[in-house]
C-alpha cells in the first residue's frame, strides 16, 4: 500500500455535509414551493371570476331595474290624462304600486345579496393575493441564495400554515353565522307552530 492512497474515505465537514444535502433536496423544495403557489394563484382566479359574475349580476339588476322604473313612470305618466279616471281609476294606480314594488324587491336584493357577495369574494381575492405576495418575497429570497435551506422551507411552510389557518377561522365564522340564521328561523317556526296550535 503507498502512502498516498486512502484506506479510510473522506469525512466531510456538518457545513460541506449540509450543503450538499440542500443541494441535492434544492430541486423538490422548488416543485413544493411552486406546486402551493400554482394552487393560490388557481384559487385566486376562481374567486377573481366569481367577482366579475357578481358584478355583473349587479349591473344587470340596476340596468332592468332603471329600465322597469321608467317604463312604468312613462306609462303611468300616460295612461293618467288619457284614462278617464272615473271610468278606469285603477290603471295608474297599479303602475305606480308595481313601480314601487319593484324598485323596493330589486334595490333590497342589490343591496343585499349583490354587494355582499361582491365584497365576500374581493376580500377573498385580497387575502389570497397577500399571501402571494408574501409568497413571492419568500420565493426571490431563495432564488437570490440559490440553496433553499431548511430554515427557508420552514418558514415558508409556517406562511402556508398561516394562511389555512386564516381560511379556515373565516370558514367557521361564515358557518357560525349560517348556522345562528338557521337556528333563529327554526325557533320562529317552531314558536309559530305552538302558538298556532293552543290558538286551535
């Protein structure tokens, strides 16, 4: 055996050794942290063209709403002077009324269900979009060092955890709240119900 060749191979140092493991585990952090992007940016645009729908919508409702207002008023305005009103006194008066009725049903429904299905999925829209910017501050980071290291993939995997989390409380609150309507209009009936039956 000569002197120059090794028996014994190479130790390296923790530091060589930590490197080459975040160089050899580089790649699948990359595809996890592009994969959790890809599904808030999918997540993103669903919500993004359920806004625009809602929207929409909303214009719709107002444009037929005008729409109906002036036909009525227009006709209303006609069939007043035209009609003898002692002959058919009732025609104005049911215009005015279905002009009324209708500008209360359609300006209750855009104010609310429109505007509050509008605002729910902007703000989801904006908190989405918080967290891929944050995301994207994450992701450059890494791209500047070249190695994603653990302490990286932690903390962006504490971002991810942070944002189900958010999800998740925003969930329950809109389940809490469904469920207290629904509750309170269960004890109506039920409340109806009995009083119905000891009036019977």
């Amino acid at each position: 055996m000569s002197k120059t060749e090794n028996i014994y191979p190479i130790i390296k140092s923790a530091e060589e050794t930590q490197e080459l493991v975040n160089k050899a585990i580089n790649p699948m952090r990359v595809k996890e942290m592009l994969l959790q992007r890809d599904i808030l940016n999918k997540d993103l645009k669903r919500y993004q063209k359920l806004n625009k729908r809602w929207k929409k919508v909303d214009k719709s409702i107002k444009i037929s709403a005008t729409i109906f207002i002036g036909l009525t008023s227009i006709a209303t305005a006609i069939s007043s002077p035209l009609v003898i009103p002692l002959v058919y006194p009732w025609i104005p008066i049911v215009l005015g009324v279905l002009s009324g009725t209708e500008s209360i049903l359609l300006g209750g429904t855009v104010f609310g269900l429109t505007n509050k299905k509008k605002k729910f999925y902007l703000d989801k829209c904006k908190h989405i979009q918080s967290y891929l910017d944050k995301m994207y501050l994450n992701i450059e980071k890494c791209k500047e060092d070249g190695i994603i290291t653990l302490e990286k993939i932690e903390g962006f995997r504490k971002l991810m955890e942070e944002y189900k989390f958010e999800l998740k409380k925003k969930i329950k609150k809109e389940v809490k709240k469904n469920l207290k309507k629904e509750l309170i209009q269960e004890q109506k009936e039920n409340l109806k119900s009995q009083f119905h039956s000891r009036l019977n």
